[in-house]
C-alpha cells in the first residue's frame, strides 16, 4: 500500500522546460489512460456480491460484557457469564463454558467481548459461543495516535500523507477486492489497482512535477517486472497459492477464482508501498547532483546516482524479507516441528509461495534503482536547471576605530640664536666704538698707522 513520507520538493522546484513536459507528457499519459481503462472494464458494475447467510455463513455476531467467572464445569474449564449488550436477547445474561489453558483466552470480569449466534433460540447459551474480543476503543487510540504523530512531525505534507493512505485503502476496498470476488483475474486487477494508487498517492504527497512523473515513471516499469518474474517462477515452480485461507475462500465463493493470481496480486501491493520511497528518493538524489552541477552528463549522473541507490538497496532489501519473514513466523515455527528436513521445509507448498513472492519483491526493488536513475538521469539533463539563490551574508558591523593616546612629545627648548652681526662689512664699522663717521679727505689722505688687518668672521647661519 501506498504511504507518503518527506521527499516533496515540488514547492521549491523550478518549473519544467517545454520538451521535458512534452517528453514525460507522452510517457505518462498513456499509461494513465490504459489504468482509467483497465479500472473502468474490470470493476463489476451491477454486480451484488452475496454475503452472510446467501453463502452459508449463519452466524451472527454479539456484542456482550463478561460479568462473572466461575470454576464449576471441569479441570479445564470455565464457566463464563455475560450480558449481552444487542441482538434479539439484548440485557438479558447466559452462562457460556469455554476452553482453558495454555493457548486459549483468559477472561476478567469487565471484558467487552463477541459472541456467534448461530441457533434458532436467542435465549439459549447453547446458541452462542465466544469468538473474539472487542477491539474498537484500542485501535481507535492507536489509530488518532497514529494521526497525531505524522501531523506533528509533517504538519501539511503530513495531512497530505494520510489523505494518500486513505485513498489506498479506498482503492483497495471499493475496486480491488470487489473486482476480485466478481471473478476477475487477480493479477490484472492488482496490476490496475496498483496504478490507480500510485498515481494518486505519489502526485498527491509529493506533488506535481517533473521529479515526481519520473519516479512515476520507475515505480510502474518495476512494477511490470514484478509481475513478469512472479507469473513466470510462481509457474516453473508449480505453486497453487491454496493455503488455509484461500482454501476457505474457494469454499465460501463456491466459484473458481484463479488462487496463483491471487498470490501474484498479493506480492504486487505488497511490494508497491517499499517501491515507491525507492523510486522518489532515487529521483530526487539525481535532481539535486543536476541541480548541484548542471556540466553533468547523462553517463556521469546516472553513475553517482547509483552509488548513492546502492547504499539504500541493502536496507531496503532487508526490509521487505524482514516483512514477510515476520508475517509467515508461526508458519516457519509449525513446519518446523514436522521432523522434515531443511531442503523438505524450503520446498514445501506453504513456505515456497512465501520464498517466491519475498525474492520477486525483493528483484523488483533491486532493479527499480538503475531503472530509475536512468529515467531521472535522462530527464534530468533536458532540465533547465535554474541558479541556485544564496543568500548573501549580512555585512558584519565595521569595528570601532580604537584611539590611541601617544605621549606627547616633550618641548625641546629652543637654542638661543647667536646675535646678527651688524656693521660695514667693508669699512670694519664696529657698533660698539660709537656712532659711525665719515672721515674726512684731510685725514684720509694722513699717513694712518699701520695696524692688523682684523681676522676675517665667519658668517653666521642665522644671518640673512
């Protein structure tokens, strides 16, 4: 059956080019068309399917709680009373005795249980016997438990998840199993109800785009070699698919139902529910390598793909074993106790249906990782990859200029600048001998003594 998990990138998806529409466009709508029209010749219209009684089924079921126990009628037995709580003796209590030990139901005073009537006289403990218990408060706990988690954790995609798993279950109690019990064949039958699920499931938990046609895409050819590889070993190995139950259903219809398709359409819903995480995680790896780098090639796409498929085969694989191995527990456990031999128990009808039907899966699993890379590698390509929108970083705030105060600088004294030499420099005036005077021509032309011709001075780098 179908489920719905976080793989959803339609909302953040680029749109598709024109020619990856148009390629997936004449993919898919034919396969779509024939499951519109598969669904539409098999369902039986008109058909009124007979139950209850018209079968031979008389048994009628009541609701009743336990009220007393009492140990009065042998070593392993126990004398139960209860109240019936509807039908034709509606309040009124009978005693009803009932098997104990190991094996058989133990009963406490309080139990909601559900009696078979199956006589003419709806006052006679003789008429009744305890079948089952009631269940209906327990499942509803679990089942709004259930709801709960997946909405807290997937919010919307999470609604959306359990609005698919009730679609499969529409799917399965309104076509397949009418479809079925009409006389159709069950392989085509599961075959088309399976595509009915898988589109409506996948399109509405992951939405409508390219990513999602594609694994579309994978999920229906593995489909088709599940059905291929199950008719043609569940065949070369003889296998009927009459066990217990279907025996009991031939009997109950009364009309011949192909039992070896019946088998095969269990192994198709059985495996689709694992097919289509496998299909939608291995497209949404080879968008994401494409998108990541758009100078990939188709070669070189489909090869990183595949290594990221390999690391999920080994787990998926297990799980579907894991699953079948565990519904066929008490089956192996009774076989078991046959004193037969290994290769005896292997190949017995019962276990060999089982074997069959866990390895077809379990190929069909295998075979949906290239098939899928490769559809999404060759898609991919013809995408035209939009640039990815990075958010460029906030600007950090500039640092503060620090201030450093520097010691000032000590005043050196000013040196005292040597005194300006004043005076004639080519007559020798001194300043200091008085003013200055003209000589007169008398004494100029007077013999004057002879004196030393005063040192020459050096200029002073202070003077002009």
């Amino acid at each position: 059956m179908g489920h719905g998990h976080g793989h959803s990138h339609a909302l953040n998806e680029e749109p598709a080019s024109q020619r990856v529409r148009t390629l997936l466009m004449w993919l898919l709508v034919p396969l779509a068309l024939a499951t519109i029209v598969g669904a539409a010749l098999l369902y039986p219209f008109g058909y009124e399917q007979k139950t209850g009684a018209e079968i031979g089924l008389h048994q009628t079921p009541v609701e009743a709680v336990v009220t007393g126990l009492a140990q009065n009628c042998g070593e392993k037995c126990v004398a139960v009373t209860v109240q019936m709580e509807d039908g034709a003796a509606s309040g009124q209590s009978i005693t009803i005795p009932s098997v104990k030990g190991p094996g058989a139901p133990s009963f406490q005073i309080g139990d909601e249980v559900v009696l078979s009537y199956a006589g003419s006289q709806p006052q006679a403990a003789e008429s009744y016997q305890i079948v089952d218990f009631q269940r209906g408060w327990s499942l509803a706990v679990l089942a709004l438990l259930f709801a709960g988690a997946v909405l807290l954790l997937g919010r919307w995609q999470g609604l959306a998840a359990l609005g698919a798993l009730l679609l499969s279950f529409v799917v399965l109690v309104l076509f397949v199993m009418p479809s079925i019990l009409a006389g159709e064949n069950p392989l085509m039958v599961a075959v088309v109800g399976a595509g009915l699920i898988m589109f409506m499931v996948l399109y509405l938990t992951h939405g409508i785009s390219a990513r999602t046609s594609t694994a579309v895409l994978g999920t229906l050819v593995s489909l088709a070699l599940i059905g291929v590889l199950g008719a043609l070993f569940s065949a070369a190995s003889k296998l009927t698919g009459l066990d217990e139950d279907t025996t009991n259903l031939v009997t109950l219809l009364g009309t011949d139902i192909d039992t070896r398709g019946l088998l095969l359409a269990g192994t198709l819903i059985g495996a689709l529910g694992v097919l289509d995480d496998v299909t939608v995680t291995q497209t949404s790896a080879v968008w994401e390598l494409r998108r990541a780098n758009d100078k990939l090639t188709w070669r070189e796409l489909f090869a990183a793909g595949s290594r990221i498929g390999r690391d999920h085969m080994s787990s998926v694989v297990n799980t579907l074993v894991m699953a079948y191995a565990g519904a066929a527990l008490p089956l192996l456990l009774a076989i078991s106790l046959a004193g037969r031999s290994m290769g005896e128990i292997l190949t017995s009808q019962q276990i060999a249906q089982e074997i069959v039907r866990t390895l077809v899966g379990s190929i069909g699993l295998v075979a949906a990782i290239p098939v899928t890379t490769a559809l999404a590698a060759l898609i991919a390509v013809r995408q035209e990859v939009a640039p990815i929108a990075v958010q460029a970083p906030e600007p950090e705030p500039e640092p503060e200029p620090k201030t450093v105060k520097r010691a000032a600088k000590p005043v050196k004294p000013e040196k005292p600048r040597p005194a300006r030499i004043e005076g004639d420099l080519f007559t020798g005036y001194d300043p200091d001998k008085g003013p200055w005077e003209r000589p007169s021509e008398p004494r100029a032309r007077r013999a004057a003594p002879a004196r030393p011709a005063p040192p020459a001075r050096r200029r002073s780098s202070g003077s002009p």
